[in-house]
C-alpha cells in the first residue's frame, strides 16, 4: 500500500464557520445522549463491536484529546506505538479501541457529565492550533478508501473531529430509532462540505438530489441520484451498500 503523491488535503471552509460546526455539533451530541433511555446504551451500532456505550465513550474520548495538550499526546503517542508494533499501516483504529477502554468504566451520568463539561474545551483546543502548524500535513498518512492519503492539520482539526461525533451521532440514532433533529443550518452544511469533497474525490459527472431537512440539489449530471441526505453521508463513509460514484469514499 503506497502514499498517492497529492496535495495534503486542507479544509474548504473559513476557521469561523469550522468553530460554530463543532460547537453546534458537540452540542447536539451532548443533547442526544441526554435523551437516551437505559436500554439505549447496550444497543448494538453498525460499528463492528461498539454498542452506543463504546461509542460514546470513543466520541468522548475524542473530546478529552483535544481539550488537552496532555491528553492529546498520551492518546497519539500511546496508540502510534500500538499501531508500530502490530506492523498496522494507520494508527486511527488503536486510538479509538484505547479511548473506549479508558471510558469504559463511566457511568452514562459521568460520560454525560464530562462531555458537557470538556466540549467548550475542545472546541478552544483545536482553535487554538498556530497558523504555521495548521498547513502542516500530519506525520501519518489516512486511509481512505483503501488508498493513503496526507492531511493537513486544518482538515482534521476543522473538518474530520467535527463530521466524525456527526456520524456516530447518526449511528446511535439508527441504533435506538431516535430522531436525530437536522437542521439545514447545521447538518446541510455538513452534508454540503461532504459532497463538495465526494464530488472533488470521484471527478465524474453527477447529479445528486439530497432530501430532508439537511438535503439540496448539487450536479448537472444527466443521472441523478435521489436519497436522503444523512443517509448519503453514512453510505460514503463505508456504512452500507454503494454502487457507482456511491463507492467513492469520504471520511468522516
């Protein structure tokens, strides 16, 4: 497996507009989880393994690395060296497994607890990173789509820490059959970052009519794809059956 010779990838969007997303996004996790039942938290999700208790405790661990230098260096260096030593080509897999292990003994009460209290947080650390470091690509290649690929520190700090408690927002809700609220405002800019970026990533003609709340038309393909619009989301980030341009990964 080879690194393609691209650009690191960099964020489509202003650092402001990056900041409501995450707030707004931490926020509406924060209101999820409060509205989750006891049953709801044994439930399996379509991550292989996770019930939305690993889940959350894996979002929340997200939450705790980037409200804090220290923790954010302990969780990095910790699951790199994990990665190294099992000959893995990406570490992303042994950092999540780690933060579900380590949240693993909270009660819902004290994850809830500690989201609340760490995401305002975490929203300043990934702020907080000096210009000169956020066009830096990352030390590590992702793997997307079984290809690597260089990220910017940009993208990840204003593109993939915000899509990715997005997705396993929806997760849970799919998990438990509760609503996960769209909103055009919030969820349709996400969605419209993430085909702006399957668009780029496939190069093809297309058209795509997105529905609900956080759906719209992009495209002036002759064949145009009709589906919900979290559902396109959770199709490109692996989470079901694709074809066509649908197998066209995006990351979240």
């Amino acid at each position: 497996m080879t690194t393609p010779v691209l650009a690191p990838r960099r964020p489509c969007f202003e650092r402001d507009l990056a900041k409501r997303l995450a707030t707004d996004e931490y926020a509406r996790c924060s209101e999820l989880l409060t509205r989750l039942d006891p049953h709801h938290w044994s439930a399996p999700t379509v991550n292989t393994g996770w019930d939305v208790r690993d889940t959350a405790g894996h979002m929340l661990g997200m939450v705790q690395m980037m409200s804090s230098l220290p923790q954010l260096l302990n969780q990095m260096s910790t699951s790199t060296r994990q990665a190294k030593k099992a000959k893995a080509p990406v570490s992303i897999d042994f950092l999540t497994a780690l933060q579900v292990r380590r949240n693993a003994g909270l009660t819902p009460a004290e994850l809830i607890g500690a989201w609340q209290r760490l995401a305002p947080k975490a929203v300043r650390g990934r702020g907080r990173m000096p210009g000169f470091l956020r066009g830096r690509a990352m030390p590590e290649a992702q793997l997307v789509g079984g290809q690597l690929e260089r990220w910017t520190f940009a993208y990840l700090m204003d593109v993939i820490l915000t899509r990715d408690p997005f997705m396993h927002r929806l997760d849970i809700c799919a998990a438990t059959g509760l609503d996960p609220r769209p909103t055009a405002e919030h969820d349709g800019r996400i969605v419209d970052d993430a085909v702006q970026e399957w668009a780029g990533r496939h190069g093809q003609p297309y058209s795509l009519e997105l529905t609900g709340p956080a759906g719209g038309v992009w495209g002036a393909g002759t064949d145009r794809i009709t589906m919900d619009a979290l559902d396109f989301c959770r199709i490109i980030s692996g989470r079901g059956e694709a074809a066509g341009l649908l197998t066209t990964s995006v990351p979240f």
